[in-house]
C-alpha cells in the first residue's frame, strides 16, 4: 500500500525556500567527515581524484544536508551502455562524469522534501563549481543505491534514471578494486541537455575539448599492426655495437605509435608514452626481456642517444618505403608542396617538408638551422632527392627568386607555381605590364597583406592559368603555362 508523504506546514516551505547552498572550504572539511561518522551508514569517505564538498544551510548558516561529489567509478557496464561511448571515449572523458559519493540529511533537524530540495540547488550549481575548481565542467551524475536500505525516491524525484545493478566492487585505491558481492542500484542523470549524445561524439564540443587535453595518450594499435611497422623499420641501420633491451627499430616503432597516435613527441613524452604500452605490445615492438623476465619501456635518455645518433637519412627512406607499400605511389598529378614550419619545442630549428596536395603523400623534409642558413638554399638542396620530373612544384613568396625557378625548370624537369607579395614591387610591376589581371567575382585575399591578384588565378592563353616569376634583377623573364589537366613544359624547359 502506498504511502502520502505530507505536505511541509507553511513555516517549513519557508524554510525550504531560504536554504542555502556552502561550497565548503578545506578547513571544515574535518567537520563534514565526523558527522557522516557520526549519521551515515558508511561512514565518512576519502575520494580520490577531483572532488567537491558541500553543506545545504538555513538562513542563519546551520547545516541541515551535506553533499560529496567525486570522480566516477572507473567501469560499470550499465554506465557504458547508457552513454554508448567506447573504451577510449571513456578512458579520455571520464572526467566529465561525477559521482555523488555521499548524500546526509542531517537527522536532528527533519523536514518534508527538504532531501529533494537539497539535491536539486546543488545539481543546479555543480558543473560551475567544476569549472572553476578543476578547469572543466561536468555534464553526467552517477550515483549507488543501497537496495536494501533505500528506494532512490529522493533521486527519482530529481530526474535520475535507473540504469540497474552493479556487480559488487568497490574501490579502495585508486586502481585497486575489491569485490565486496553487495550490488547497488546504479542511478545517473544528464546534467545538461543532450550531454550523452556530447559524450559519444566523435570530437567533444570546445567547452568540454580540455578534458581530452589532459589524458595521457594511449597506443590503441593491435600487436599484429605493431609488429608489421617494427619488421618494416629493420632496414635502418643500428648505431650501436650492442644492444641490450632496446632494438633500433623498437624505438622508430614507438616514435611513429606516438605521431599515429597524435602523443607528445618530447623525449619525457616518449618515455611517458612507451610505459602505457602493453605487455604483448611491448613483446610486438621487439623490447627484449630484462633479469627480471619483464619487458621494460625504455626511458628519457634512451631517446636522447635515439635522436642524436640514428641516419636521418635512413629514417626517411624506410618511411616512404612504408607509406609507398600501405597507399601506393604519390599522384604524378598532383600539386607538391613545399613549406616550413617551426616546431614548438625545436630549439630554434625549423623543418621545411614536401607533401603532395591533396592526397598528402609525404615526400621528404631537411632541417634549417636558423642561426645558419634560411629555407632557399635548403629548398634547392631539397629538391634533389625529390621526384619532380613533369610536376608542378609551390614554394611561398620567400622562394620567388631566379635561381630557384631555374633550378626547378632546368634542373629537375618540373614547373612551378611562385607567390608574389607587396613588398616584392619590381615583380609587381613587371607582372602588372605583361599579364592583365581577369575580373574576379570576389576580392582578392588583401586582409592578409596581399592586395595583389592571385597568382593562380591569373590566365594566360586561351584561359590557361599563368604562374608569373620575377627575377631578383627586376626582369619578368618566364611565364609557366599550363592547362588545367595536363602541364605544358614552361618556357626553356628541357625534354
């Protein structure tokens, strides 16, 4: 037979409409344990990981509810299936699910729907509190129901959905679980709207993006993929006279998992890296058992000796080789690219790479030493290990210069498509004299700084793009033609 709960008198909805939600400081914290102690079944709790305390107060401050929130269980298949994200999903965004670990009303003061009430003002406020404590919000509660002591009215009345049972662990570490066979009723509710459909989407929104930032990255490649790329890196050279734990290919393997993998590449990233990998993992990349008969992750100055000693050279060939053999040859077709870029962490080294556009088919890089040298002279020296006979090559305006188109045309059998800037005026002037500029259905890119016509868009001849170069000397001296499918060998090219 159902029961009525009664009505608060009008002097208790007061008192409901006057409580007062505390974020409590780490001084009272002591406070808080003693009275679970004291009033909960359980007792107080230490939480592991981010957690909020608080205490819901009547109008002169005195406690009347306290409230724990912290980090979520680590697995429950319920929780899994109700989000419907996947292991890796959980394992970057667990952080936006909160555990409400401890819920008292406090027994000397009782009140009807004051527990109702209490709950609803802090879930109103959690996910702001979150953020500004720890740097994210929260979007998903969860929290367990002893069955034979507690129905979850309370949370029902709030909007929390029953998911089921549990299946009779608990956490006493921070990795270290026993099973303690008392399976509790799992309740969970969204804490803004749509957050399950956020939580298993391919890319967080930028709000909650940050998490994602903070987990360690992960190798979630298969032994079988592993093995293949570490067998196909046995062609580089070992550096080394002996070698104890660590195979020459085993180190280029963990360095290409952390590109894949999108992973710092520092070389305490590395190591930090490498120590997630599995044993069986660990077995694919070729580590060599320790004393101990353990496959250890090579550490930090491992791959300091790694990256000062191995043949560049020798890399690079065995990663065409191994891009050529997963995707086929690059497209003879399509435009090369070359560009240079400063890594955040370089030492003021930047790397100038080829890439083709748009497949994006590596095709080779050099180092510029910026105390040394700039990107054209490495660019020519570039273009020497690079196919370009019969393609169409791009540099940015820094290489409009003769020697390099020459080097291009002459050379190496390729045309080339050159940018011209502002501050590059004789140019300007020679181009703006022998090519007329078409009439452009939108301006041209002068927000930049650029407020010349588009190379690329200019025509030529019977409407065929036009690639202007301006010599040092001031001197327009070639125009490469070519036809938007097949390219014409520019002006003095030679067969």
């Amino acid at each position: 037979m159902s029961q009525t709960t009664p009505l608060p008198a009008a002097q208790e909805q007061l008192l409901l409409d006057q409580l007062q939600v505390r974020l409590l400081e780490f001084s009272a914290i002591p406070r808080f344990n003693q009275l679970l102690d004291d009033h909960h079944y359980l007792g107080s709790h230490q939480p592991f990981g981010e957690r909020l305390y608080y205490a819901v107060t009547d109008a002169q401050g005195q406690w009347l509810a306290l409230l724990l929130f912290s980090a979520a269980a680590k697995h429950l298949k319920p929780r899994e299936r109700w989000l419907g994200w996947t292991v890796e999903q959980a394992r970057r965004r667990l952080s936006l699910v909160v555990n409400n670990s401890r819920f008292l009303v406090l027994p000397d003061k009782p009140l009807p729907n004051l527990a109702t009430k209490a709950l609803r003002l802090v879930l109103d406020r959690l996910s702001d509190d979150w953020l500004a404590h720890y740097g994210h919000p929260v979007v998903v509660v969860e929290t367990f129901v002893e069955p034979e002591q507690f129905c979850g009215t309370v949370y029902r009345a709030n909007g929390w959905e029953e998911l089921g049972t549990t299946d009779g662990w608990g956490r006493h570490r921070r990795d270290y679980y026993v099973k303690h066979d008392k399976p509790k009723r799992l309740f969970v509710r969204e804490l803004r709207r749509n957050a399950r459909r956020s939580l298993q989407a391919e890319h967080l929104k930028a709000d909650l993006a940050m998490v994602e930032a903070k987990v360690p990255a992960r190798c979630t490649m298969s032994v079988k993929a592993i093995r293949s790329m570490s067998d196909r890196f046995k062609q580089v050279p070992e550096y080394r006279a002996r070698c104890a734990s660590y195979p020459l290919w085993s180190l280029l393997t963990i360095v290409l998992l952390a590109v894949l993998c999108e992973a710092p590449r520092g070389q305490k990233d590395l190591e930090k890296f490498a120590r997630g990998f599995s044993r069986a993992q660990r077995h694919a990349l070729g580590i060599r058992k320790n004393r101990q008969g353990k496959y250890p992750a090579p550490h930090q100055s491992t791959f300091c000796r790694f990256f000062q000693r191995v043949d560049a050279s020798k890399v690079e060939a065995a990663i065409l080789a191994i891009q050529e053999q997963v995707r086929g040859p690059a497209p003879k077709e399509d435009l090369v690219v070359l560009d240079g870029k400063e890594p955040k962490h370089g030492g003021g080294q930047a790397v100038l790479s080829a890439v083709t556009v748009p497949s994006q088919f590596y095709l080779g890089s050099a180092i510029v030493e910026k105390d040394k040298t700039n990107e054209i002279p490495v660019a020519r020296e570039l273009f020497k290990r690079l196919d370009l006979q019969g393609r169409l090559v791009s540099l940015d305006a820094l290489h409009t210069q003769d020697e390099t188109a020459r080097a291009l045309v002459l050379e190496h059998g390729a045309d080339y498509l050159l940018s011209v800037k502002d501050n590059q005026a004789t140019v300007h002037r020679n181009i703006e004299k022998l090519v007329t500029a078409p009439q452009a259905d939108f301006p041209p890119s002068g927000a930049h700084g650029d407020s010349s016509p588009d190379p690329g868009n200019q025509q030529g001849p019977a409407g065929e793009p036009v690639h202007p170069h301006g010599g040092a000397d001031g001197r327009t001296d070639r125009f490469s033609f070519c036809p938007t499918r097949r390219l014409a060998p520019a002006p003095g090219h030679r067969p």
